[in-house]
C-alpha cells in the first residue's frame, strides 16, 4: 500500500490530524493535485470546491487550538451531486438549463461539515440518480468499463484516491453497485438512520443516503457522523445511534450468517459465484455458522421495485414532463421518466402491499440468523459500450442484471454493505454484499471487518 | 342514430393516464415498457387481499408535538 495519504484510510489518518503530524491544508491540497492530474481521464467530478483550502486552513487552526471535532476533522470528502449544498450549486447530473436547485446544504452535509470534513467538490451521477453506468466517469480499474451508478462519480472518486470517502444515494443499489464495480465499501444503511432532506428525490420510499469509503471502519466512521434526527426528512427516525466502532474487530463465532439460495444465486458470472463461494468459506472459517435458506417471493420484487421507482420518478418530474421539459432529458431517463404514467394507482399500491410480505419474510428469516451474505452486483464492470453480457449461458441487458441482487434491500429497507472480495482475471474487483436486521448497521459491520482483516484485497490501488 | 358515448372520445394514454407524448414517442415507450409489464403482470396475480401496504398513513404529518400529544 502507498504511504501517500490519500491512500490510506481515515481511521489511519484521524490520529495524524489530530497529533498535528498530518495537516488538513496538506491532505486537501493533495487531494486537490490528484483531482488536477487525474480527472480529466476519470471524470468523476463535476466541480472541485473553491473554499476547500480555507475550510481546510480553518480545521488546522481549530485542531491546533485544541478543538477536535473527531476524526472526519480536516478529512477530504465529495459530494455526490444531488445533494445540495450551500458553496457549489446542485445539478443532479441533469443538463437541463431551466431546472436548478437551492443554494443550502442539504441535512447529510450539515452532518459532515459539523463533524470536521471538508467538502472537495461534487462527484458526477447517472441523470437524476436513474441508471447504472454514469456516463462519462471512467472506472479507475480500466478505463474501458463503466464505474457502475448512479453513485459512479463517488466510487471512481474514492478508488482513485480524489477524496478520503463520499456520499452517495441508493434506490435500487446506486451506492452498492458503484462500490462493487470500483472496489470500494459502499454502505446503504437501513432506511431512517440518515437523513435525506435535501437530497433531489428519485423515489422517497427507496432512497437512502450513505457512504463510500475505502474500508470498512470508515464507513463506520461516517455513518455515525451522518446519522440522527432530521427534522426535514419524514421517514428519519430519532434512534439512538451507536458508536460504531464497537462492532469492530469483534470475533464471528458463534454468528449465524445466511445464504440465499434462490434469487441471488444462479445468474451470477463464473468468477463472481466462485468468489463468493470462497468468501463464504472463508467467513466460516473464521468462526461463523453458514445456513443455506430461500425467499421464494423474491420473483415478484422486480415489478414492485420497477412499480414504486417509476411512478415515483415520475410524480416527482411531474411539472418537469408537462412543461416539456424530460424531452431535454439523456434518452434513457426521458423514457424512464415518460414511463411512470402507465403504472397504475393499483400497480403502485400492491406494490406497497407486496413490500410488506418480503419485510415479513426477511424478519422470519433472520429469527435463525445474524446476517445475510449474497454476491452485491452478477458480474463485474462491464465496456462501456456493452449492452449486454452474457451470464450463465445466456445474454442478459447489463442494466436488468446490475441491480438484480441489490434492489431487494431498498424494498425491505434492510442495511446492506458493500465490500471487496476477489478480483476477476481482468483485474476487475467483485463485490459481496452483506445484509442484516433493521438498524442493526452494527452487525454487517462486524460481519464485513471480519472478512475485511483476513484479506488484502482493500489494500489494492489501480495504476492510473 | 345514437349520440357517442362520452368515453369513446378519450384517449386512453393522453387523457386517462396523463401521458401526453408524441405518437412516436408513445411507440417508443410502450416498447420499452413491454419488459416492465411482464413484471407487474406477476405481482398483478398475486393475491394480497389482506396485507396492509407498507406505507403508513400518519395524521400528525410527522409534526405531533408534546402540547398536542396530550
């Protein structure tokens, strides 16, 4: 691993910043220089902060006069850019003149600023947070391939050492499959823990906020700073929020971690089922118990996901599609957007309805256990110009297969994390997803820093 | 000769779902939708009679105060 600072992780830095051995003024302005040298071929920003350097001087001058904010103070963080902010206007990775967005910050960079980060800049996203691919960022593994999305610019943004962490947006897994196709972690924690006021909506019963880090215990680290109440954000819940850097470095005996069989199971890429497949080995022999079990009404979830994300989308975009405006929408998004019109009001609510079946058979299933392993995305980053791949046996759109193992967790609400576990023989990283109970965050912590710290696939950097 | 009756005058997509789109573009649409409607076709069979929908009315809107809780 490099001994350059961006290319360690926060809970290595944290203690630098806070001894006064690592300045923030340092860490930003190399975070500043790799953005200078590298994103003109990775595009993953779309504006680099103008105050990141006075911000960065001012947390120097509060750490030197002993007042340590903890250990995001002085840390270099992007902002996936539907979340608003009051220093660089929000676009939402949409094109179109005519629509623009407040000027404030939204409530999760309020958390982070409040904690000691430093906002860089505001990472590129798939239109609106609709899409997998985030057209035009570039994976940092090979260029050739997508990054994955909606969250791509997050993910390439943090592989790539451009920023110490950033936040993301999850509807369907558009913060887990950007972390699974780069190598990073990427966390969507359950729906409630983190606020969303101030996020561009895509689908209020989907969305969830959240990071990507370079391991787990900075995902930890970020996810307490970004959770608690949100007065802005109906669905946040005021729970107690733990420190979660208890859970790690706990033993996994005695655990019971589940495996889907059905579903998640099946359709994956060679190279990605065998991983996982070693990664489970690999997590009992640690000390956990591995039980095989199935949720057979998981063949339903497709259209409930695909019911609530359209007419969602839509509602939203409505005075946007009757003022003309989706037809300056990219073209996939105009005809997603166009689309939420022939979901019905029944559609939609037995949808709802459905949801609640799938809740019930997750809680039934973890009675017997403490977490749910599962392969986080079927294969790994596909060329940008592919349409198709072809997975056991048979081609299947890249877009339909993307989010087939992580859109489950959105309609339950379930925590579920992202994390290295292998890498395919063209170097690219395969992710493995790790869910647990509602709230429970802790747990799926516990799970992936276990897995984590019996392997070096977190220590791995691309050549850019 | 009888009069038409009100509803053979609505378009079912313009009028009925508020989709107002070109032809073409609806063409379009209803292509890309087709893979969709296999979807909800499945959840349209299943029979959910007695489940309650996830989402949860709440009369407060989420702004019930200590003074108006009493």
């Amino acid at each position: 691993m490099s001994a350059e600072p961006l290319d360690r992780p926060i809970e290595a830095l944290a203690p630098e910043l806070h001894a006064g051995r690592l300045s923030p003024v340092a860490l930003v302005e190399a975070a500043l220089d790799r953005i200078r040298r590298h994103d003109e071929m990775l595009k993953s920003f779309v504006q680099v902060s103008q105050s990141a350097l006075d911000d960065a001087r001012e947390a120097a001058r509060e750490i030197r006069q002993g007042r340590w904010k903890g250990p995001l103070h002085g840390v270099p963080i992007a902002i996936k850019d539907n979340y608003l902010t009051r220093d660089m206007p929000t676009k939402a990775g949409t094109a179109v003149p005519d629509i623009t967005f407040p000027m404030k910050d939204s409530h999760a960079v309020a958390q982070l600023r409040a904690a000691g980060a430093i906002v860089i800049g505001k990472t590129r996203l798939h239109e609106f947070a609709w899409g997998t691919v985030t057209p035009p960022t570039r994976n940092p593994w090979d260029l050739e391939r997508v990054p994955g999305g909606s969250s791509g610019g997050s993910a390439a943004a943090v592989m790539a050492g451009l920023a110490s962490a950033a936040l993301g947006s999850d509807t369907g897994g558009s913060i887990r499959i950007p972390a699974s196709l780069c190598g990073t972690v990427g966390l969507k924690p359950t729906f409630g823990r983190i606020g969303r006021s101030g996020i561009v909506p895509h689908s209020w019963s989907l969305d969830h906020a959240g990071p990507l880090t370079r391991t787990v215990g900075d995902a930890a680290l970020l996810l307490r700073a970004l959770s608690g109440p949100d007065p802005g954000d109906p669905s946040c819940q005021d729970r107690l929020v733990p420190d979660y850097t208890a859970a790690l470095g706990q033993s996994l005996q005695g655990l019971r971690i589940g495996v889907c069989r059905n579903h998640f199971f099946g359709r994956n890429q060679v190279v990605v089922a065998e991983a996982i497949e070693t990664a489970i080995g690999d997590l009992a022999s640690i000390g956990a118990t591995i039980r095989d079990f199935e949720v057979p009404n998981l063949e339903y979830g497709l259209g409930a996901i695909f019911a609530i994300e359209l007419s969602s989308s839509t509602a939203y975009h409505d005075a946007s599609l009757r003022a003309g405006l989706t037809a300056q929408f990219e073209p996939d998004v105009r005809t997603l957007v166009e689309m939420g019109r022939l979901v019905t009001g029944p559609d939609y609510l037995k949808a709802e309805q459905f949801r609640r079946v799938l809740i019930q058979d997750f809680h039934e299933a973890f009675e017997d256990l403490d977490a749910i392993v599962t392969p986080t995305t079927p294969l790994t980053a596909w060329a940008h110009d592919a349409t198709t791949v072809e997975i056991a046996g048979g081609p299947e759109s890249v877009l339909a297969a993307s989010w087939r193992l992580t859109y489950p967790f959105n309609l339950t609400g379930l925590p579920a994390i992202s994390i290295p576990c292998g890498f395919d023989r063209d170097g690219l990283p395969i992710g493995m997803q790790i869910t647990a109970k509602p709230f429970d965050e802790a747990m799926a912590l516990r799970v992936a820093h276990a897995y984590e710290q019996s392997h070096d696939w977190w220590t791995r950097r691309p050549q850019l | 000769m009888t009069a038409p009756k009100a509803g053979a005058s609505l378009n079912p997509y313009r009028d009925v779902l508020g989709l107002e789109v070109t032809p073409e573009r609806l063409e379009e649409n209803l292509a890309a939708f087709s893979d969709i409607l296999v979807e909800l076709r499945k959840l349209r069979n299943l029979n959910l009679t007695d489940v309650h929908p996830a989402v949860v009315f709440d009369p407060t809107g989420g702004t019930c105060d200590e003074e108006t809780e009493r």
